[in-house]
C-alpha cells in the first residue's frame, strides 16, 4: 500500500542519516587525534574538503563555546575599539 512505501521510504531515509552521523562523528573524533585526513577519508567516505570544512567548524563551535563559558564567568572582554576578543 502507499502507506507502507513512505514508511519504507522514511525509514531508508533515517537509516542513511544515521550512517552519516556516524561517520562525521567518527571523523571528529579521528580529527581529534591528529590522524592524516587521507587515513580519515579512505575509511569514511568523506571528501578531504568535508573533513576540513569539519575541522574549521569544530575549531569555531570550541571557540563559541569557550567563549560563551568565559562570558557565562565574567571573564569574557571585548575592546570595543579594536574589536579584538580577550578570551
């Protein structure tokens, strides 16, 4: 019925997902370790340039979230006439 073909189709859907998830997770935690992006991509799948688009995106969320915390302590400071951050 058409009902259990888009059921079919949406849990394909997850499952392929989930598999991607999975991989970028890996890769993370691979990036992590300083492990050669060749070695990452081969095992993965992932293209040399989405490990280093998930690389700069890691660095930025880690800078985001340590500057919220600093921010969160009172020891966040921006010199509002060079607009450098003090983190």
């Amino acid at each position: 019925s058409r009902e259990e073909k888009l059921i079919e189709t949406n849990l394909k859907t997850a499952k392929e997902e989930g598999k991607i998830e999975e991989k970028l997770e890996i890769a993370k935690n691979l990036l992590k370790h300083n492990v050669a992006m060749e070695i990452i991509s081969s095992s993965t799948g992932l293209s040399i340039l989405e490990l280093e688009e998930l690389k700069k995106n890691n660095k930025l969320l880690f800078k985001r979230r340590r500057i919220l915390m600093r921010s969160k302590l009172g020891l966040y400071k921006k010199n509002y006439y060079t607009n450098e951050e003090n983190v």
